[in-house]
C-alpha cells in the first residue's frame, strides 16, 4: 500500500479531518483569549489566525473527500436503514453545509488581526474580533458535535 | 494594502457566501433539476456547492476592495456584526429547514 492509498484510507481521512479541525477550534480558541486580554504580538496573532484558517481548509479537504467517496456509499444506507435515518436527514445534511460558512469567517478574522493593535483599538473592532473568532470556534465545536453525534448513528444503527 | 477595506471587503463578502450556501441548499433540496445540475457540474452535488462558495468568496471580496471607496468605522463594525448575525441565522435556517424536511413539513 503506498502512501497516497494510505492519506486515502476511510480511518486515516477521518482522523485527518478531526484532528486538523481540532486544531482550528483551539486556534480560534486562543485567538479569542489573546484578543480579549490584549496579549501576544501583531505577529503571534496573525500566525494564530493562519493556522486555524489552514486547518479548517485540511479539515474540510479531508472530511470532503471522506463525504463524497465513501459517506454516501458505505455510511449513509446504515444511518437512513438503521433506528435513528433523521440523523442523517437533519444533522448530516445541516454539518455539512453550514461548513460552508466556516473559512469566509476565519479568513474575515485573519484579515481583522492584519491590523495594528492602535488601528483595532482606533476602529473599536476588539470586541467584534473576539466575538468572531469565538464565532469560528463555537462553528466548528457544533459541527465536531453533529460529527460525533453520525459516527454514533452509523455504529449503533 | 488598505487593510480596513481588506476586513470591510471580507465580511461583506462573508455575508453574501452564507446567504448564497443557504438559498442554494434549500433550493436544490426543493428542485431536483437544480440539485442534478449541481451533481453533473462536479460529479458532486456538495462539491460544486463548495467550489462556487469558494469562488463567490473570492470574487466578491476582490470586486468590493477595488470597486467600493474607504469604508467608515461605522460601516466596518455594521459589517461585522452582520456577518455576526448572518451566521447564527443561517445556522438556524438550515437546522429549521432539514428539520422540518424530514418531518415533511415542505
């Protein structure tokens, strides 16, 4: 088995997917403290804000190949056939499109943390950014909670 | 780089992507033609979904930096507390309307 069938493999995809949105909820997570107490340089928010933006792109990269590959074929039949079909109905169909909103929100605060911290305090947005960077947080834990709440569907169907 | 104008730009465009993904969800659950045409596009009804949400994301942002003049600090915090509210609302829609698609309520 070569690499690229092994990045490609249904356990390692999901792992992928987990764990790089993992990463982007506690980068937001942090930006979120670091905004609010006014600590850390211009600098270590800007590489904060890149991290969970590019950990929200890996995750959702990842979680899309796994969801158009294998999901409809393998795990979709079992939740619609098993005792609970509405998780995929509602909670499946709602995860994977408000995903959508996730990388237009982080790119928007990884845009707010550009600025200098006097032109954030001139512009009142300090506030603004926490809240949105708690926004993008508050996303992804939502969408991890549906995913976990399918992944228990499918196992227990 | 104007930045305020960078940030204004984002979130306009943030806002007109969440309310782009939500009317194209709902519709294309509504109108099978729609949702075929989405799936011939890539193969993939959510992946073309994903393409043109990321497209739109983009294009918009870029048209509104150039095309719009130096927002003000007013219209830069409207924006973002609409981008705020765009996506508690659109959370909400899209959790309402597949709730209520299941319960075939429409």
């Amino acid at each position: 088995m070569d690499l690229l069938a092994i990045i490609q493999s249904k356990p390692v995809l999901i792992g992928f997917h987990l764990g790089f949105a993992i990463v982007g909820i506690d980068a937001f997570l942090w930006l979120l403290g670091k905004l609010k107490g006014d600590g850390g340089s211009r600098k270590s928010m800007i590489g904060t804000a890149v991290i969970g933006v590019g950990a929200f792109i890996a995750s959702w990269l990842a979680g899309g190949y796994y969801y158009v590959v294998y999901y409809g074929k393998l795990v979709r039949p079992i939740i619609k056939g098993g005792t609970a079909p509405w998780v995929h109905n509602i909670i499946m169909e709602t995860k994977e499109h408000i995903f959508l909103f996730i990388i237009p929100l982080a790119v928007t605060v990884l845009c707010i943390t550009f600025l200098e911290k006097g032109d954030l305090e001139r512009l009142k947005l300090r506030r603004l950014a926490w809240l949105l960077s708690g926004a993008v947080a508050m996303l992804g834990l939502l969408i991890g909670a549906m995913g976990f709440i399918i992944s228990a569907a499918a196992r227990w169907a | 780089m104007n930045k305020p104008r960078l940030i204004f730009s984002s979130a306009v465009s943030a806002i007109i992507t969440i309310v782009y993904a939500v009317v194209i969800t709902i519709w294309a659950e509504l109108s099978l033609p729609l949702k075929n045409w989405l799936t011939n596009f890539s193969g993939h009804h959510w992946t073309s979904k994903s393409i043109f949400s990321v497209l739109l994301y983009a294009v918009v942002t870029i048209i509104i930096y150039f095309v719009s003049r130096d927002s003000s600090e007013n219209n830069l915090r409207k924006a973002l507390i609409l981008l705020l509210v765009f996506t508690v609302l659109g959370t909400i829609a899209l959790t309402a309307f597949f709730t209520g698609h299941h319960f075939k309520l429409f």
